[in-house]
C-alpha cells in the first residue's frame, strides 16, 4: 500500500503525509486489520489516509460486534435493570 501510494503521485515527496498517517495507524489498530483495510483500498485502486482508516473504522465496529454476539448467557452475567433494582431498593 505504501509503495501504491507512493507511485500514485507525480512526485513522491506528495504521499509522504500519506504514507507516515497509515504507518501511525499500526499504532492503534491491530496489525491483522490494517491489512485488510489496506487490501480493500489496493483493490480499489485508492491510495489515500481517509479510504484506509474508514475502512478500518468499518472493519472494528464489524469485529466489535462479533465479539459482544459471541458471549454466552450465564446466571451470573447481570444486566443494566439489576443495578437499577438494587439502587432503588
């Protein structure tokens, strides 16, 4: 991806900003993920900071809501309501 962004400009110097912004995004998003955000913007041949971390914003809030359906029910789970009761008693 760094190489595509960096040929996709006239001048290299151009993609530096681009580049540095989706290396830093390593930083705070689990490397498997910038992968596939990375991938995804390279088969849509867009070289760009703003495709990579929309699609990895994309790519959380899809792996987050795998992650919270994937919790089994338990009797010792509480929910919201159990405080509520406990409070108002």
């Amino acid at each position: 991806m760094i190489q595509a962004a960096l040929q996709a400009k006239d001048i290299p110097q151009q993609a530096y900003r681009t580049c540095l912004g989706i290396i830093r995004l390593s930083k705070k998003y689990p490397v498997h993920l910038l992968e596939q955000a990375c991938q995804s913007a390279f088969e849509v041949r867009v070289f760009s900071y703003s495709a990579v971390k929309q699609e990895l914003d994309l790519l959380q809030k899809q792996a987050d809501s795998t992650i919270s359906e994937s919790l089994p029910s338990h009797e010792n789970i509480r929910g919201a309501t159990y405080y509520q009761e406990r409070i108002l008693s």
